[in-house]
C-alpha cells in the first residue's frame, strides 16, 4: 500500500497546481469584464486535472491487482 500512495504523489501536485490556478482564474472572472471566458477556461483546467489524476489512480490500482 506504501507503494501505491508513492506512486499517486505526483498526481497530488497536478490536484493542488490546479486547484490553485482555478482559484486564481475565479477570482479573476470576478474582477474582469471577460469573466466568462476565464470561468470556462477554469473548468478546462479542473475537468483536465481530474482525468489525469484519474488516469493515474486507475493505472496505480491496476499495478496492485496484478501483483
């Protein structure tokens, strides 16, 4: 298990560099006139996130089953 939680580190960082860039791009719709555009480009960055963090989780726990 210490091996699988090795392994998803680096989608950690993905998790928390994009949650601070969606923040950023957030507070920035709200401050902006092309908020929208900004907002959407927010959800790009937390959609991408998540399917690389889920990628690499579904790949991680594929290693452990196969052991």
């Amino acid at each position: 298990m210490i091996a699988v939680q090795s392994e998803l580190a680096p989608a950690r960082g993905l998790q928390v560099l994009a949650g601070i860039s969606a923040i950023v791009l957030g507070i920035l719709a709200f401050v902006l006139t092309a908020g929208a555009t900004l907002l959407m480009v927010g959800f790009l960055v937390v959609g991408a996130a998540l399917l690389a963090t889920s990628a690499n989780f579904t790949q991680s726990f594929m290693r452990m089953l196969a052991r």
